[in-house]
C-alpha cells in the first residue's frame, strides 16, 4: 500500500512540475500573441501603453506569478482562458478537436502496433535469414522518411493524380454526424494520415518486438524447454513472447500516452483539425493560454499513461511484484 | 556666367513650379504597371453564376470580426460580412458610395466631415442600418479595445467627437484637418451593428456569427477550420451571383494547390507561387490570373542600431540593391522592381517617376564617406569605431522566396564590402525580432495595408524606431509636420510626395520588388472573378453583379502575354 502512495505522490509531483514547465516554456519562446492578433505592421506603431492595453484582455499584463496563479486555479474550475487566435475558450477549442486527434492517433497506433510486431515477429523468427535482413533495411529506410515528405507523396499520388482520396480535413463539410455520408467522408479522410503515421511508427515498434523476441529467445528459459523437446512454435509464442511484451507494452502505453498530443506535421499537411495543428497554430501565434490548455492535456495522458503503465506492470510480468 | 546662372535659377524655378503644378493635380491616377488579366494558355470563357464554392484560405480568420481578424490576408473575409461607409478600399483614392451615400467635408481646414447613411439597407438579422449603427462602431473604435483599424480614428487621424446627428446623418469632428476623412477613413472601417455589440463587455470574445449588411451572412463556422457563408437575399446590392461559398482552411501551400488541381476546392485564395504558372499553364481545368495586389516585399533595418542613424549611409547601403536580381532570380520575372522605394509602385498615393539606383560604385563611395572601411584586413567593411560587420539577415522560415532573397542579398551587400549571413527563424520569433528590435535587416512580406495607403504611411512614424528618425532627422520632421498641418487634400498629397522622396533619399527600409497578384482558380466551376486593387480577385466584389461593382474592379477578359 505504502508503495502505491509513494507511486501516487511521485505522479502528483511530476504532474506539479509538467504544469510549471508547460506555464513557464511558451513564455520563453521570443514573442507575444500580438502580432498574430493586430498584425505587425499596427504593433510597430503602437505605444507600450497600447500593447499592455491588448495584453490586459487576456490577463497576460500580469506579473508572471499572478498569471501562473491564475493559470493554476483555473485548471481546477476547467477554465483555461481565452485563445487570443481563435477568439474562444481555450478548453471549447481542445474539446472540438480532440476527437479527431483520439480517432486519427488511436488509428495509427493500433495499425501500428500490429503490423510493427507482427513483422517484428516474424523477423526474429528468421533472425539472419534473408527475410529478416529485407524486413530490417525495409523499416529501417521507410521509418526514416520524414513524415512530411510521406505525407505530400501520399497527397501527389492518391489526391493529385489518382483521385481517389481528398487531401484535406477530417470530414465532407455539409454531411453531418450520424449521416452515412459523413462516415464515408471520415474514413476516407482517415486513410493518407493514418498510413503517414503508421508508416513512420510500425517501424520503431518493429524495431522494438524484434529485439525483444531476439532477447527473449536467448534466455536461459528457452534452452530449458528446447531441452525438454517443446515443440519451436510452442517456444516461441508462449514462452519467448509472454516475456518479451513488456518493451512493447511500456511503448503502447507511452504512445497511448502521447495520443492526445496530436500529430503535429500531418495533422498540418492534410489540414486535420486535431490538436496537433493547433499547437502549430499556437506556436506560430504565441497564444500562451492556448498552448497551456493543449500542454495540460498532453501532459495529463502522458502522466496517466504511465501511471497505468506502472500499475498494470505487475499484472504483465510476475517479476516486477514488490512485496506489501 | 550671370546669364547662366540665371538661365539655371529660371530653369530650377520653372522646374519647381511644374512640380507645385503637378501636386495640385492630386490625387494621381497612377499608371498601373500590374495588369490584370488571363496568363493561361487559353483565356476560358466559363459560368458567372454558381450554387456553391469551396475555397481555400491560409491563414486564421479567427471569428471574422475586426476584434480577431489582425491581418491584411484575410481581412476580404470579413468585408463579405461587413461593409464600409464607402468602398472598395483606401488604396486607390476612388472610393465608392456605398453604406454611405454621400460623405462630405463641412469645415474648410477639413476638420469636420458628415456621412450621409443609405436607407433601407438590412442587417443580416432583417433590421435597418441607421445612422446610430455607424456612431457607435467609429465611437468603439475611438474608445473601445485596441482593434487593426482603430488606429485610422484614433491616431491618424485622431477624431474626437462622432455623433448621429439624424437618423441618417454622422457627424466626425477631430481637433487637426483630417483632409482625407473620405479617401481613407471612410473606406477602412468596417460597420459593425450596435444591436450586437453594445452589450458584449469584451469585443475579442464574441463567437456568435457575426451580424453584418454584407452580401453573405456568416452561418456556420468553426474557427481555423472553416467558415459557410450564404448570399444574402435582402442585400442592398442585388443578390449575389454565388449561393454559397464555404471557405476551408488549409495553411499548407503544397496542399492548398493540390487541393486545387484534384478539384477539391475550387479556388486557391493565396498567391500562386511564380514557378507553377508555367506548370499550370496549359492545364485545362485551372485559370491563371494576373491581379495588381498591391503587396510588397521589403528589407527592413533596425534603426534603434546606432548605426543606422547616419541617414547617408542607408542610402549607401540602398545603392548596394539590385532588385532587378532579386525579380529575376526569386519571382522568376513575375514582379516589378523595388527600386521605386516605398510606398506601392501602383498605389493612387504614390508619387510617380521615383527610383533608387543600383550603383555599386556610388555605393562603396558611400560608404567610405560613412567611415565604414575594412580595418582589420579581412576583405570586409569595420564599423567606424573599427568594430567588424556581420549583419544578420532574418528571415521567417515559412517563406522560402524570402529565405533566396536574403541568400541573394548575402551576396549583394558582399558586393559592396559588407559581411552579413541569414538567419531563418520561425513566424513568432521572427515577428519579435522585427518588433523589438533585434536585428540589422529583416526580409518581410508588407501588405496593401502597409504599403498603399497614405494615413498607415505616416501612421507608421508612431513607432519608435520611425520616431527615432523624426528626432534625428529634422528635414523629415518638417515635412510630417507639414503633413499633419495641411487642410487640404493637396496640401497634403504634396507633404506626402515630399515625404516619400525624402524616405527614397535616406531610406528606412528597402523595397525588393512588388509580387505581380498572381493567382488560380478552376474557371468551370466559376467564371465571374475580377481585380481590385489591394484584394487581388479573391474579395466580395468578385461575387456581385456587375451593376454593383463596375467604376472600381477590372474584369479577367484581358489575354495577357506571358
């Protein structure tokens, strides 16, 4: 008991200083939402009188411990403030939004779990084979490309030339939920981010259940049972598997985690109006009360994420149970 | 030698006088040197109606209200909704009667002006626009919240007194002349409903679609995402030639025009990037047009830089810039030159026949003179004091013409014996940099706004950096005083002439060139866009009927050579 207080404490915390840093790391960054929200040619000619004047609608005129006080206190009434870009509440914009990055990034990390492990898979189970080697160099060179290039190439293909997909957005505008329509339109959309992301990310989790069942497969565990005449199937799905889901457990939950971060450049390429497009529009903007509210959330999952991880740990794998 | 001198004296005097005569004749009709007209292979002939349109903007119109929308790439969304007392804009010194029917000086030192408001012109919500409409949006912009218009009533020019004093009738009263209460003011602010907006205790907040007497009314949005407007069938200007025009989101270039080409979106409301007219240009499906937008790309200095105090050396620095160059190498040919200077080679306000040479002699000349002369031996120009040069170039890294040009202009200035490199940072940090003031030069896109339209001109001497040249350069004061002081429209064109020959003299900042407005749109979905200057053809009047948009836009019927 007293080893899930000390875990629950460390989380609250972590959670404490992610909040800080999330207040303190946009107002670092060189810039203020003016200039985004008047335009720099009217901020060039404007006194300092009038800029604290603008600043001042959205209490960022404030010595820095009164806004972080603020910031503070209106977490806990679900108040995050007022984006100065999109001219709305901070915690309305997330919660449009956050459906369409939850579906696109839940997406990609299921496709992307089961195809990086499945190959990963089949990869240690022909290590040094010419399978394994063409499996290796394939992930190894596709999860290098860099998302964005993906992401125009997908579009060139499928959009420009073929014309089989629409290139941006999440919906058909004009179609409403629960029309069949609308649904088609989502998952059309759906296909090119999905594939952007799932060809980036299956590589890693390729990587990592290769490894694992490499490792798994030279414990002393496997011997012993290869001894006992268990058939190599039998091994290697019970035994060397089992034991090696925990890097990928700790990498599907982490990636659960960072979900409703968004996917920042192909969010922004297909235009998707998730939330990883509106950090890019927040960056771009300096919208500080913006970019706290999306921080917040991200580092909330990513907090619980693994606060699920560290809980659930003993479930997977016996060996990490601590006695009391 | 009399004779000749006073054959040169009458000469020198005549020359003044034509001059003088010239400056009456105000404001000037300048010769547009951008056309507007069709750069595609075949010049389509497609329908001037439609039932829909989708069409992409770039950049966030936030709740289309003058509250959110800060900036000159979108503003066209907003004068969908809401309209002006005169229009189509400040630029071009033809300002049309339009929520007005007539605005008239009263005072002869040009201090007191009256608008005569349209009758029976309706709100989105089916009430009339009264006179007590227009009182309270130029009183809000005087007293309310600090907006991108509100400068043009509480700064330049800065009225004090705006009273409805009949239904129809408002009255403007400021305590200098303000000479061009109708050629700018007028046709700049947007009317906003005082139903509305009386009530909301913060303007930037307000998420209701917003009421306007525009010919589309705005019915459903989502912020930064997309924005469905619908013809307004009460509209006092007929009905409009579109149904419906949704307007989608989509910032980055690559897939705007992807989106454009596949046919997602019918057309591309940003500039067309030089490369891609010869790409598109025998494409079937998608016309090319030439627009004068009015846009400009310019090399600011900081001026807080003690350096640049020294007025010869700017222009030292200014004979180093060969625009041709940069026309050529960045815009591929499709610009004009920069060496006109600052304000738009096709602005109404622009005094005609200006130009900066390109002289790289005269400029090293310049230069030495300046005291800038390379002391350590190490092939580049040291500051006076003997301090080496390295000026940094900033630039935003999500413009890459800009990135080339400040590449280019590395070269230039080397040229000359000037060290300087290119440091590309991202929109925000490059926004502060120029704004507070930590930089040599910086390479930006400036606007119609900015850059044709003589109120903003002057406006921008409010800044620290332009007031730092006023205190240190007491020729350019006498003649902003002049300007602020002149009663009369010529009075004060001529201020103003004198003022732009005296900033292309001793510059502050450096014209590159003017970008020619390109843009595409495929012609079988609509066929019924024309030109204004300053919006390019992506504006509401590109959705009238002709009836309501002849004497001030171009129509696309012009087969341009390419």
């Amino acid at each position: 008991m007293t080893y899930y207080i000390r875990i629950c404490l460390q989380y609250l915390l972590a959670l404490f200083a992610a909040l800080t840093v999330n207040f303190l790391l946009p107002r670092l960054a060189p810039g203020d939402p003016l200039n985004s929200l008047l335009g720099s040619d009217n901020v060039s000619t404007m006194s300092e009188a009038q800029k604290q004047e603008v600043l001042a609608d959205f209490g960022l005129h404030l010595p820095l411990h009164e806004q972080f006080w603020n910031y503070l206190t209106g977490i806990f009434h679900g108040d995050f403030g007022n984006s100065v870009v999109l001219g709305m509440p901070v915690w309305d914009a997330l919660m449009q939004r956050l459906p369409w990055t939850l579906l696109l990034m839940g997406l990609a990390l299921v496709i992307s779990t089961l195809i990086g492990t499945l190959l990963g898979i089949l990869s240690a189970w022909r290590r040094g084979a010419v399978a394994d080697i063409a499996t290796m160099t394939g992930s190894l060179f596709i999860g290098s490309l860099p998302p964005f290039w993906v992401a125009m190439m997908l579009i060139i293909v499928f959009s420009t030339t073929l014309g089989w997909l629409p290139s941006f957005g999440a919906y058909q505008l004009g179609t409403s939920f629960p029309n069949w329509n609308w649904f088609l339109g989502v998952g059309k959309r759906l296909i090119m981010p999905v594939a952007a992301l799932t060809i980036y990310q299956s590589a890693a989790v390729l990587l990592i259940a290769r490894s694992s069942m490499v490792m798994a497969r030279e414990q002393d565990y496997v011997t012993f049972a290869r001894s006992r005449g268990v058939s190599e199937g039998k091994i290697f799905f019970k035994h060397a598997f089992r034991n090696a889901l925990l890097p990928l457990y700790t990498h599907v939950m982490l990636g659960l985690g960072a979900l409703v971060g968004g996917a920042l450049i192909v969010e922004t390429v297909f235009s998707y109006p998730g939330l990883g497009s509106l950090v890019v529009t927040g960056v771009n903007s300096r919208d500080y009360l913006l970019l706290q509210g999306l921080f917040v959330i991200t580092s909330v999952s990513i907090i619980a994420a693994n606060f699920l991880t560290d809980l659930f740990y003993p479930l997977i794998d016996p060996r990490t149970r601590r006695a009391g | 030698m009399p004779s000749r001198f006073g054959a040169l004296a009458a000469a020198v005097a005549l020359v003044g006088t034509m001059s003088g005569a010239l400056a009456q004749d105000t404001p000037t009709t300048p010769s547009i040197h951008t056309k507007a007209g069709v750069l595609s292979a075949v010049n389509n002939d497609g329908p001037k109606t439609a039932k829909s349109l989708t069409i992409g903007i770039w950049n966030t119109a936030s709740n289309i209200t003058t509250y959110t929308i800060g900036n000159s790439w979108n503003d066209w969304v907003l004068y969908m909704i809401s309209e002006k007392l005169l229009e189509p804009s400040p630029y071009l010194s033809n300002a049309h009667p339009w929520l007005a029917t007539e605005v008239r000086q009263v005072s002869d030192d040009g201090r007191i002006w009256e608008a005569d408001i349209r009758q029976g012109v309706k709100w989105h919500d089916g009430t009339e626009m009264t006179a007590e409409d227009v009182a309270f949006t130029y009183n809000l912009y005087l007293t309310g919240p600090v907006n991108r218009w509100t400068h043009h009533v509480s700064d330049v020019p800065r009225i004090e007194k705006i009273e409805a004093t009949g239904p129809y009738t408002v009255r403007f009263e400021a305590p200098r002349p303000m000479p061009n209460f109708d050629m700018v003011t007028a046709p700049e602010m947007p009317i906003l409903q005082k139903k509305q907006w009386e009530n909301v205790e913060d303007p930037r907040t307000l998420t209701d679609p917003v009421i306007g007497t525009g010919p589309y009314k705005l019915v459903d949005y989502k912020a930064d995402e997309y924005y469905h407007l619908v013809a307004f069938d009460d509209y006092w200007g007929g009905k409009p030639t579109v149904d419906e025009i949704t307007l989608v989101m989509i910032k980055d270039p690559q897939t705007m025009f992807a989106a454009l080409k596949s046919g997602e979106i019918d057309g591309a409301a940003r500039a067309l990037p030089p490369e891609l007219v010869a790409e598109w240009n025998n494409d079937p499906a998608i016309e090319i047009v030439q627009a004068p937008s009015l846009w400009g790309t310019w090399m600011q200095m900081n001026l807080n830089d003690p350096l640049f105090n020294n007025r010869d050396l700017r222009y030292a620095i200014s004979l180093a810039v060969d625009a041709d160059t940069l026309v050529d190498r960045v815009m591929l040919g499709r610009a004009q030159s920069g060496k006109h200077g600052w304000p738009h080679l096709d602005s109404t306000w622009t005094k005609p026949g200006m130009a900066i040479p390109f002289d790289i002699e005269q400029s090293k000349a310049g230069l030495e003179a300046a005291g800038m002369k390379d002391v350590d031996g190490d092939g580049f120009r040291d500051k006076p004091d003997g301090t080496p040069v390295d000026f940094r170039i900033v630039v935003s890294t999500n413009q890459p013409l800009y990135v080339r040009a400040a590449e280019i202009m590395v070269d230039q200035l080397a040229a000359v014996g000037l060290k300087s490199h290119v440091e590309a940072v991202d929109t925000a940090t490059f926004n502060n940099l120029t704004t507070s003031g930590d930089y040599e030069f910086s390479i930006s896109e400036i606007t119609p706004h900015g850059l044709a339209d003589q109120d903003q001109y002057v406006q921008f001497y409010s800044g620290d950096q332009m007031r730092k040249l006023l205190e240190n350069e007491p020729e350019r004061l006498a003649i902003y005083d002049r300007w602020w002081e002149a009663r009369t429209r010529e009075d004060r064109q001529k201020a103003h002439f004198d003022l732009q020959e005296y900033e292309n003299r001793y510059p502050s900042r450096f014209m590159l060139w003017y970008p020619d407005g390109l843009f595409a749109y495929r012609w079988q979905s609509y066929d019924n866009y024309v030109s204004t200057s300053g919006y390019g053809i992506y504006h509401k009047y590109s959705f009238l009927q002709d009836a309501a948009r002849e004497g001030f836009t171009v129509p696309l019927d012009q087969k341009l050579d390419d």
